[in-house]
C-alpha cells in the first residue's frame, strides 16, 4: 500500500536517467555484495540478512525490470552497459534467494516490457537484436556462474509437485495451497481487512474444526 501511494505522488518523470540509472547500479551491487557475503562467506543457503527473502527478491525484480527497460528505452551505449551490469549483478541474489515466485514474476515483467517495447518500435533487426542480447547476457551468466542453485531449485520443485500429485501438501508449495484455501474462512468477517489481530486464534478455531491440517497449524501462517 505505501508503494503503491509513494508512486502515485512522487514525480517519478522528473527523475533524471543519470540518477535513476546510479540509483539502480548501487542498489544491485548492495544487494549482490549482501546475499555473497552470507551465501559464500558465511554458508548460508537462502539467508539474506534481515529481510525475508521473499521481499527481498521482490526488490530484486524490481531493479531487474527496471534496468531491463532502460536497456531497451536508452540509446546511450554507458547507460545501457551499466543497467546490463545491473541486471546481471541483480540476478545472483534473486537466483540465491530462491524465491521461485519471483523468479516467474521477473520473466512475466520481462516478457511484457519487451511487448510493449516491440509494439512501439517498427520490428526491424536492431530491434530484434537490442532483445535478445541482454537476455542472452543474463541467461548465459546466470546458468555459468550459479547453475548448482538452478538445477537444486528445478530439483526440488518437482519433486514437491510430485507430492501434490500424491496429496502430499507438507512442503512449501504445498502449504501455500493450504493457505489459499483457507483463506476465505479467514476473511469472512472482514474482506478488506482480514482478521488482523485475531488471526492466530482464526487459524487455531480453523485448527480445531479440522478445517486445515497440523502441517499448516504447526508452520503458523
């Protein structure tokens, strides 16, 4: 909400590329500097300090969808390098966060802005060539340097939809079944606001009426 309130007011226009493409170049190096130090340095796997890494790979995709339409929309080659570098630099915490929603998000935000650039570009090579290349950048580098991570994801991915297949749900897409199924019960009383300050005594009435399985209880949405 505050988002979405600070980009309707903030005069986003009168931003100037220079500033938005430093701000952007900075951002990624932090983010990738952060999610090294405790991915390589410290061992952890999905660890990225004091941010949930599901937020944390959000503002990820932002600055990768960002930079990504910079790419397309600059004509001057520096800008265009160093949101390439960004993008490239933004793709390891995301990759590391594995955060595989985002993941998907990223592709999506991606494929549309590419859309919207084609549709206001005649389709000529230098079009088609200004797409592919930083996709095939940032394809190329990410299945180079963090294939492991890739593969790991893809890995454990199906192997919780096979168990879904199995009506097993105690594992992570699972639970977030669980946790859209309940969710109507939970905003029944308020649709807009939910069931704030109620809602671990919702989940445990939820509990009790065998409404949702201990999986879920246990996890504690």
């Amino acid at each position: 909400i505050v988002t979405s309130i600070f980009l309707a007011f903030y005069p986003l226009k009168e931003i100037k590329n220079n500033l938005l493409i430093s701000l952007l170049f900075t951002g990624s190096l932090v983010l990738f500097l952060n999610s090294f130090y405790y991915h390589q340095i410290l061992g952890y796997s999905r660890f990225s300090g004091y941010i949930n890494p599901i937020p944390y790979a959000t503002i990820c995709a932002i600055i990768g969808s960002i930079a990504y339409s910079l790419i397309l929309s600059s004509s001057d080659i520096k800008e265009r390098l160093i949101c390439t570098l960004s993008l490239l630099l933004v793709i390891y915490p995301l990759i590391t966060s594995e955060s595989r929603g985002v993941w998907l998000a990223l592709v999506f935000s991606i494929t549309l802005v590419s859309l919207r650039h084609i549709s206001h570009k005649n389709l000529t090579k230098k079009t088609i060539t200004n797409l592919i290349i930083p996709i095939l950048i940032v394809s190329i580098g990410s299945l180079t340097l963090l294939k492991d991570n890739i593969e790991l994801t893809i890995k454990k991915t199906q192997s919780e939809i096979h168990q879904i297949e199995s009506a097993e749900l105690n594992n992570s897409i699972g639970l977030r079944f669980q946790m859209w199924l309940a969710a109507p019960s939970l905003i029944k009383d308020n649709i807009i606001l939910g069931s704030g300050d109620k809602h671990q005594l919702e989940i445990k009435q939820l509990y009790d009426d065998g409404k949702i399985s201990s999986s879920l209880y246990e996890f504690n949405p």
